[in-house]
C-alpha cells in the first residue's frame, strides 16, 4: 500500500510538471505580411494573469516555421507594441522590447529585420 501511494505521488508530481499539459488560452492572429509564396504572421496567447506570449510565423506552402518569440506583459500588450514595415523582400519590425538587433530570413528569401530603433 505504502509503495502504491508513493507511486501515484510521483506520478501526480511529474504531470504537474509537464509542460505539455498547460494550455495556453489562444487569443488572437495577425497577418503583418503577405504575398503569393509566404505570409508572415503573429500569435498571441495569454500564459496567466497579466502574462502573454507571441509568436512570429512564416507561413507558405509547405507548412509553418516559427520564427521567433517571446513574452509580454499588460503594459506592452495594450500599448503599439511592434511598428511594422515592409520594403521589397525586408519587412522591418520596430520594438522596444529587444535591446540588439536581429535579421532572419525566411525559406522563400524574406528578410525580416528587429530592431528597437
């Protein structure tokens, strides 16, 4: 019995900390680029109380492929987060979020460019 009871013990503990059991509540998506070959999107989700997390997406034919991410909190998300470009094949995302900026590009050849300035 005593074996039995730390068992199910361990096995309680180990689901409660298994990231793959949350849930993050879903809130939102947003198309910031679009073009034949690849969108670019953004997804927010709520993770707890005054808590959110977004993701960046490319978007094409053969499936999606997360970009980058990160969290915000209340205050970033109810103000302009992100003043979003686009120029030819570079689309530029103003933040104050990230200090140093950074350049991805995308399967289809999209640059895309964060930057806090």
């Amino acid at each position: 019995m005593k074996k039995a009871f730390y068992f199910l013990g361990l096995c309680t503990l180990f689901l409660q900390n298994c990231s793959f059991l949350e849930q993050s509540d879903f809130m939102e998506t947003k198309i910031i680029s679009s073009d034949l070959n690849e969108k670019i999107i953004y997804k927010y989700y709520q993770t707890g109380i005054h808590q959110y997390k977004v993701d960046f997406y490319s978007v094409d034919r053969s499936g999606s492929t997360r970009l980058f991410g990160h969290y915000i909190s209340d205050a970033f998300l109810s103000s302009d987060t992100y003043h979003i470009s686009e120029n030819n094949d570079e689309l530029i995302i103003r933040t104050k979020l990230f200090p140093d900026a950074k350049k991805l590009v995308t399967r289809s050849g999209k640059s895309i460019i964060l930057t806090n300035r």
